[in-house]
C-alpha cells in the first residue's frame, strides 16, 4: 500500500491504531492513534467503531501489525490497512 493511499484514508477519517504495547506507545506514536496492543485487538476491537471504516494499522516492524489486521478481517472489520511500522506512516 502506498503512503498516498494511507494519507488518503487518514485524512478522510480512518481509524489509525497503534498495537505496539503501552509502553511502546507512551515513548512516540502517530498523531491521532489510538493504543489497542495486537494481544488485545480481539478483545478491545469494538472501540475502533463501525466494521466499514477505514482502518489503519501499524507497529514497529509491521509484523503485529500484519497479524492484527488478519484478526481484525476476521472479526468483520472491512477495510484494514497494514501501514508496517511507526517509520512507515506518512508525513501529516
């Protein structure tokens, strides 16, 4: 997925969820992400909102990140979007 295409879908309101742990969070994250590490996303996926928003992912690597938004396809969730990891995200 290209940087264009995830930029696109921030700016037009996808949820941006971070799934490092608490700690990884509270030392640097995206603007506007919500912490939801990938060990609770099943558990905690409802306060992403509606299962047809956008949905942006990422971590450090993109390794839980991949493996969170399998699960968040599972559980419904129609549009998720692997960003990779924090690096990875575009420029606001």
């Amino acid at each position: 997925m290209t940087t264009n295409v995830i930029l696109e879908k921030i700016r037009t309101g996808a949820a941006i969820v971070d799934v490092r742990t608490e700690d990884e969070f509270m030392d640097g994250h995206y603007p506007n992400a919500v912490n939801i590490p990938v060990n609770e996303i099943m558990d905690r996926a409802e306060e992403i909102g509606p299962k047809d928003k956008p949905v942006i992912v990422y971590c450090e690597s993109g390794s839980r990140s991949a493996y969170a938004a399998m699960m968040l396809k599972v559980e419904g969730f129609t549009d998720v979007t692997n960003a990779g990891g924090l690096v990875d995200m575009p420029e606001l």
